[in-house]
C-alpha cells in the first residue's frame, strides 16, 4: 500500500524545502497555500523562504561567508527581531495598562 505523497508522515528534506520555496518564488502557489495544503505554519515557511534567499545571496556573493560568518550574520538578524518583539510587548503592556485592575489600589481599598 503506496503513501500519499503529501502526508505529514513525509519528511520536510532540503530538498523538498527547496521545492516548495521555488513554487512560492515562482508564483505558483503563495506561502498561506503552501502552508494549508502541507499541513504547515505560514511562519515556517516564511522561514524557509527568507533563508532560502539568504543561501541564495551568499552564493551569489563574489567573495561567499563562510559558515561562521553565515551563523553570525543570522544571529545578529534574530537579536534584531528579538529587540523589535521585545519593544512591541513593551508598547503593548504600556497601552493595556488603562485596562488592567490596578493591584495597589485593592489593597488599599481592602485594608480600609
């Protein structure tokens, strides 16, 4: 008994990362329909594509990163997004704090 071939049981190889990557790039289907049809997060293949382009850029590069310099640069992009995410929880708490019970004001209205 054969296996479909889009099953979750299938293992997400470079590969077939790659495939679905040069659909995307292609045209042929977009990231939220890749996404839905496999069973996948559009996150995750966000993910894939922006280092599918990252890879693709670096071998284009007349002078490549070697694999040091790849994890290096990838990681100061991620501290990047880190800070970003961080100031817009930051934005966030500060905006609900109208909304939110205020705990000082029950302890003083509780020992009275």
């Amino acid at each position: 008994m054969s296996v479909p071939e889009d099953t979750e049981a299938r293992r997400w190889t470079a590969k077939r990362r790659s495939a679905l990557v040069l659909s995307i790039l292609r045209g042929e289907t977009s990231a939220s329909e890749a996404a839905r049809q496999h069973g996948l997060t559009v996150a995750e293949v966000e993910e894939w594509k922006e280092r599918f382009l990252s890879g693709a850029e670096n071998a284009l590069r007349s002078k490549p990163l070697d694999e040091e310099a790849v994890k290096e640069t990838e990681i100061k992009r991620l501290k990047q997004k880190v800070g970003e995410l961080v100031m817009d929880l930051d934005i966030l708490k500060e905006a609900a704090k109208p909304y939110l019970p205020n705990p000082s004001r029950r302890q003083t209205q509780g020992e009275s």
